[in-house]
C-alpha cells in the first residue's frame, strides 16, 4: 500500500469504531462521536480540556478531593470495586498535584 492510499483510507475509515464518513469533513464521527481533528492539542487547549473536566464544581476532582480528605478509605475501596468512571485517576490526581506544588514553590519560594 502506498502512502498516499493511507492518506486517503484515514480520511475514509474512524480510527476508533472503522465506520465510513457521511459526509466530507465532518467535525465528529456519526457512529462514535470521536473528534476528526488531528492536531496536537496546544498548551491553552490543554489548560482548558483541564479545568473544563476536573476543577468544574461538578467535576471528578472535587469529588475524589473531598472522599480522599474527608472520608478516608472510601476512595480506595470504591476504586478497587472497579468504580473508576466518575473519579479521577490516581496518576493523573499525581501529576496535577505535583504540577501545582512545582507551580506554589516556583512563584512563592520555599525557604528562600
């Protein structure tokens, strides 16, 4: 198969469920609703994929948060149970926390 057949089955078959397009250019898959767009995602997109998905008041990470905190235990059991979905993942809840402490020490100092 040569490249540019590549090129254009991509634009024909969804990555994730293999079903055909529609219609030409389509913002989203009709079968799946996976975004068509290919590029990288800037840092502003990131910043607000972020706070549009865990800082929002009903969102994961208050929820995780406030179990982690307040109810001790409970967020560990109900993870391991497999209720995964409506909490944050604790790698990610890891990283955003690092992210947050390198940020407070950079602009306040620490023991400067």
């Amino acid at each position: 198969m040569t490249p540019a057949a590549v090129g254009v089955e991509d634009e024909v078959l969804c990555r994730n469920c293999g079903t055909t397009l529609t219609f030409p250019n389509p913002k989203y898959r009709a079968a799946c609703g996976q975004e068509t767009a290919r590029h990288p995602p800037t840092v502003w997109e990131f910043i607000h994929e972020f706070i549009t998905h865990y800082v929002a008041l009903e969102g994961r990470l208050w929820h995780t948060l406030g179990l982690l905190f307040f109810r001790l235990g409970i967020l560990t059991c109900r993870y391991l149970a497999g209720q995964k979905r409506r909490y944050v993942n604790p790698l990610r809840l890891y990283l955003t926390a690092s992210i947050l402490f390198f940020i407070v020490v950079k602009l306040f100092g620490a023991g400067s």
